[in-house]
C-alpha cells in the first residue's frame, strides 16, 4: 500500500449540495483509515490532506443554463471554475466535484485548471465496463436523465445507457429524489424496485445495471449507502458518488 503521508492532497469542490460533501469527506476518511489499519493496526492512521471549497446550493441552482444556449451556462462555468482556481491555490494535487449535475460542464468548467480534476462520470463508465455490463439504465436528477453527457461517458466504454422513456417515471424519480432530500426515505427503496421493474419492461431485453447518478437515491438503500456497487432483487446498482469517491482514494494513494 502507498504511504499515505505522501498521498496527493485532494480538493474537493462541495456544497451542492452539503450533505453529499458531507459524505466525501467522510469516506475518504474512513477509507484511509481502514487502508492504514489494515497495514499496521498498532499505528495510529494517517489520513490525506484534503482542503474543500464550499458553494452556494441556490445560487449555482440558479445559474443552471438552457439546453442548446451555449452562453446561458457562462455563469454556471465560471462560478465552479472559481472554486476550482481557489483550490489550486491552496494548493490541491487534484480535485473532485463532489455531485452530479457540474459534470454535465465538465470540460467547460476545467478549462484553464492545471491539477488534474477527476471526472465522475468516466470512473462510473469505467467501473461498469470492468463489471462487465452492457446496458445502464441512468436514475438521477432531470438534468442527468435529460442531457447526453453520461450517456456518452457509457457510450466511450461500449455501454448503451438509458434514461427513462416515459414522463410518468421520470416524474417518478424526481418525486423521490425531492422527498429522500426532505429525509423521508419510509417505502423509498420499494418505490426504485418497482419503478426500475416497469422501466425494464418497457425498454430492456434483460436486466440493466441501474445507475444511481444522483447523491439522494442511494439512502434510499441505507445497508447499502456506502458501497460502490450492490445487488438487490437480483438487480445490480451502482452508486456514482461511492465510484468516484474510490476513485480518488485510489488516485491519492497514486505515486506521484
């Protein structure tokens, strides 16, 4: 195992929104200190330095742009790019964006950043590839299931990734996601089996791997919150936040 007192120095850019920041931390924490332990349980465990910068939840909500209207998303660019620079300056080895939705701007929002700036959605098509799956059926947020960047991150690793077809269950999704974020998570889980069951039958020959793309979805499965990929009713989820949280232990851990 690489010495974590050499590790990178990890930036992460949160607050879109807190609680899944919240949750990066902490398991990188605890994944460090498990690595560690396992190494010599009688040392006390070293963990990476990280630093975070910390946005506004409404006010990158708010400068969200209009598809197809390139310049509506200068805003939206500029605002997590300048969190992005301030991480530079304190002097990150790399970053992650810890949600979803900036990875829709990925390359826009990196542009003139110098560190490395961990990609979400290429860990989560590259994690899928290396399960050996096919088809990817995508649950997240409207901006995830509507726009084709995720879809073309799966593409890249010969993965045909779907979004819900019908209005009904994409309505669905959404009405989840708002009540997990009000922390009500009674019947949730049933709720995501069924709704990926009529969606299966509808647009699949046989079972996709179901992407959770969204940080409210996977407390809906708490036993299983913490993992990167888990079964459930002979159905495979894949969890993008806990995939690209490995992904950057994995990268801190990394020689230089």
């Amino acid at each position: 195992m690489a010495d974590l007192q050499r590790s990178k120095k990890i930036g992460i850019l949160g607050g879109t929104g807190w609680p899944s920041t919240v949750h990066y931390y902490a398991e990188l924490c605890r994944r460090s200190v498990a690595l560690d332990l396992a190494a010599d349980a009688s040392r006390i465990p070293t963990t990476p330095e990280m630093c975070i910068e910390s946005l506004d939840l409404r006010r990158a909500i708010s400068l969200i742009g209009t598809d197809g209207d390139e310049s509506s998303w200068r805003q939206f660019d500029d605002y997590h790019r300048t969190g992005l620079q301030r991480l530079e300056a304190s002097r990150a080895d790399f970053a992650i964006m810890a949600s979803n939705t900036p990875h829709h701007r990925y390359s826009a929002v990196v542009t003139g950043i110098d560190m490395p700036v961990l990609n979400m959605y290429e860990a989560v098509a590259r994690r899928c590839r290396l399960d050996g799956h096919r088809e990817v059926l995508i649950l997240g947020t409207a901006l995830t299931m509507r726009f084709q960047v995720l879809r073309e991150a799966f593409t890249s690793q010969d993965i045909e990734a779907f979004a819900p077809v019908d209005s009904d269950n994409r309505e669905a999704v959404l009405s989840l996601i708002s009540k997990l974020q009000r922390g009500d998570s009674e019947g949730a889980a049933q709720s995501i089996k069924a709704l990926v069951h009529e969606v299966m039958l509808r647009q699949f020959a046989d079972p996709p791997a179901v992407c959770l793309a969204c940080t409210e979805l996977p407390l809906a499965f708490p036993a299983q919150h913490d993992c990167a990929a888990f079964d459930c009713d002979g159905i495979r989820y894949v969890n993008s936040s806990v995939v690209h949280i490995e992904a950057a232990l994995s990268f801190a851990l990394s020689h230089r």
